[in-house]
C-alpha cells in the first residue's frame, strides 16, 4: 500500500508539473523579418503558414509577433503544420506536440483598424473574433468547450499585413488519463489504508 500510495505522489508531481498553465510571450525570440520556420515554445509548437514577424517597437518592453500572407509566394513555410489555407493564407498553427491543451486568453495590439479583433478557430470546432484595443496592449479571454481538450488552435490575420500582433497567449496542458487514474488509485489506496488503521 506505500508503494501504491509513494507511486500515486510521484504521478501527482509530475500531473502537476505537465497540467501548468503557462504564459508564453515572445521576449528574446530572435526570429529575423519574415521568418518562414515553425518553432516551440514551452512544448507547445507555432507554425506560420507563410512567414511571422516580429515587433519591439509598439510597447517597450514587449515583444511581439504578427503574421500575413504578403508576398506569400516568396516566403512561405514549407514544413506548415496545419490545414490547407484555402482562401486564408494568413494562418498560424499552434498545437501541443499530440497533447490536449486548454485556450484560456491572449493578450495583443490591435493595429489595422480602430475595430480590430483577433480571429481564432480551434480542432473543436470553436471560431471567435476576440476584440482588441487600438494602439494599446489589451487581453481577451476564450469562453466554452470549444476551447477545452483541444488538439491546435489556428489564428488567422490579416492579408496584407498584420491587423493585429500577439503579444502573449495563455494556454493549459490537459493531464493524461492515465496519470489521472494512477493518483485516483493512491488516494483510493491511502483512504483504505486510513481506514483499517486501529
């Protein structure tokens, strides 16, 4: 029972190093202009179907990423992650290396327009337009299953040059069932082991 109970801490730890959320900014990516490469970040893996940029120049301090599909035919990333872009070649394709993860909020610089929003849709079937404030940093959270368990997210921008940059997004790793079980059967296990004690 000690060993049950030691083995279901043990998945405990690592159920809560893997089920962190995290927020991931870019600060000190170090991508060049039109950067045509996917890259991870915090085991979560981004793909620009055509190029992304960066931008430290909008808010000091902050460093931020935006991407479209301009000049596409001279830039685009070979190694996509994602679907076919159809008649959107601004995508960005963010998933977890296989794992489920939850979409909790991005924070970004509405640009193009006084009306800007980020558009993301999601592998559960979610699609949102998350307004963004005008010349300033502002945060937007996702809302509903569609944005719980999901396999990738894909955020769309503008055609012919970024409407908005992100400046960081928000994301939660989903635990695996299997490590789940593990600590439901320890804590089954030590609750038994309390009760026959004298």
């Amino acid at each position: 029972m000690k060993t049950l109970f030691a083995a279901g801490l043990l998945a405990l730890s690592g159920l809560n190093a893997q089920a962190g959320t995290v927020t991931i900014d870019f600060n000190g990516l170090g991508l060049g202009p039109l950067h045509t490469g996917n890259f991870v970040i915090d085991g979560y893996r981004f793909s620009p179907q055509c190029h992304v940029d960066t931008n430290s120049t909008l808010a000091p301090g902050h460093d931020m990423i935006g991407w479209d599909g301009d000049v596409c035919d001279t830039t685009s990333n070979p190694n996509y992650l994602g679907q076919p872009a159809g008649n959107i070649p601004a995508k960005f394709y963010i998933d977890h290396g296989g794992a489920l993860f939850d979409v909790l909020s991005i924070v970004g610089w509405g640009y193009d327009t006084p009306n800007t929003s980020a558009w993301f849709t999601s592998s559960k079937g979610g699609s949102v337009f998350l307004p963004l404030g005008y010349g300033q940093l502002s945060s937007a959270a996702f809302n509903g299953d569609e944005w719980k368990d999901v396999e990738w997210i894909v955020a769309i921008n503008g055609g012919g040059g970024p409407m908005y940059w992100l400046d960081s997004i928000t994301l939660s790793a989903v635990p695996e069932p299997g490590a789940l079980a593990l600590v439901a059967l320890a804590l089954a296990g030590a609750a038994a082991a309390r009760r026959r004690r004298p």
